[in-house]
C-alpha cells in the first residue's frame, strides 16, 4: 500500500492510480438482483434486446467497484475517503469480463476556516476499461485531515 | 405495482413514493467488505471511535438502496431506470436497523429535440429514515421514451 496522504500533501493537478478490478456477469447479476433489479442487468437476453445491446452493470455497482478500487490504494488518504456528495455520469455501461481501473485528479484543496485541522479536498475520478472505455467520471468533495502538529 | 409513467405522463411537480427497505447489521457489514472496506462501514467498535459514532453504511450502499426503492414501483417509468448521471449528496449517515424510504418529485419534462420519440426528465429523490433523517438527496437525469404513436 502507498504511503497515505494528509491534507498538506496534497496539490491541485496531482494524480492517483487504481490497482484494476475484473467484473463478471454472476457479479453483475448479483449486485443487480439485490439493488437495481432490472432486466438489462440480470439478463443476457434481455439486455440484448434493450438499447445496450447486451447485459450490462447497474451504474451503481460501476459506483461501488470504483469506490473499492479507490479505497483499496486508488486514493490513499489518511483516515479514509469520507464524501459529503458527488457529482457521477456514466457515459457507457460496464459489461461482463471488463477490467476496471480508476485514475484521479486533485481539483482544489480548501483548508476548514472553522475547523483548522481539516479540510475539503475536491477529486475528479475516471473509471475505465481495458479498452480504454471511460464507464464513469466522479466529482467528489472529500474531508481531508491536516497533518497533527 | 402502480402503472408506468411514459413521458408524456410525467409534469413538473408530481411526486412518488417508494415502499420501504430496513437494512440491517450484517448487510452494511456484507456490502462495505465487498465494496467499501473501511473500519467505520465493517466494526461497531470502529464506528464508534470514528466521526460517526457508530457502524454506519456506505453512501454507495445507500444510493443502491435508494435504486432498489426506486426500480421496485418508487419511481413507475415505462421501459426502466436509464440514468446518464446525477449529483449525490449524503447529509446524515444510514446506521444499523434504518428504514428507508424514497420520495421523488419531477423537475424538469425535455423532449428531444433530435429523437423525437424520447425525452429526459429530472427528478430530485430523498431518502429519509423513519424517524425523517435525510439520508441521501440525488438529482438525476433520466431517459423516458414516449407513448407509442
């Protein structure tokens, strides 16, 4: 695991790269028959016969693998990546057998007026396949701890 | 199940709303090992000594809560739940034996301009516990096809 990074170590432009994440139909299916139970998503068929032209991952799962690759040492931040909101679009859909990985940016680094020892850190995230295809791009405000001392 | 909504049903201002999901204990627990494994989403005891005072779940297992809410009956669109993107936020964590609840209310109606037989429609939900906590707000965008002829 990388070293983890307090608020001080951080500066706008720096980038963070992801260990990758492969995603099978069963997974798919699963995550999709618990929380988005709809039929591109559970279905071979019926994803083929919908306008993605196959099965297909609920955006919400492309969501979740990219918060585990993220917080797996995609983003190393001391004490943990804890979002107040986020802006997500999914421009294409993830699909069966697609290795993810997740690049990110620092947009802006913003010290607490009122709390000196944190801050707000803003992400920009893509997600993407082997093939290069961007599945999802993430705008998050992260709570960053300053360095104690 | 309620009937399902084309575009040319829905008007600024209607309201849904869902049925209800408890999540418990173990789920949070299940749902952070695979996808958010942080201290405070895996251990009471961790929670407790962390920001939040106690296990809480992931935001992103909330927003899948929120998505089941939605697909089973919350949100009746004919043809399913196409998201291109959204903005989330999450004022209040959920915890351990929350029940959840979804309430969406329409923003904005657009037809396409170059598909004419489709449209985008936003809408704003709230999940909310049952003592009324705001657990998480999204904004979302989503395609809803048109009434056949």
């Amino acid at each position: 695991m990388p070293p983890d990074f307090a608020l001080d170590d951080l500066a706008v432009g720096q980038r963070f790269e992801s260990a990758t994440y492969t995603v099978d139909a069963d997974e798919i299916k699963a995550f999709a028959a618990r929380y988005d139970p709809q039929p591109f998503h559970l279905d071979e068929a019926a994803g083929g016969a919908s306008l993605f032209g196959g099965l297909v991952a609920s955006g919400w799962h492309t969501a979740a693998i990219t918060m585990r690759l993220m917080v797996e040492g995609g983003l190393p931040i001391a004490g943990g990546l804890i979002g107040a909101g986020a802006e997500i679009a999914w421009p294409n859909p993830t699909r069966p057998g697609d290795t993810l990985r997740v690049q990110c940016e620092v947009l802006s680094v913003q010290p607490s007026r009122s709390r000196p020892d944190r801050g707000i850190v803003t992400l920009r995230s893509e997600t993407r396949t082997q093939r290069d295809v961007v599945v999802q791009t993430l705008v998050c405000r992260i709570v960053v701890m300053r360095r104690a001392g």
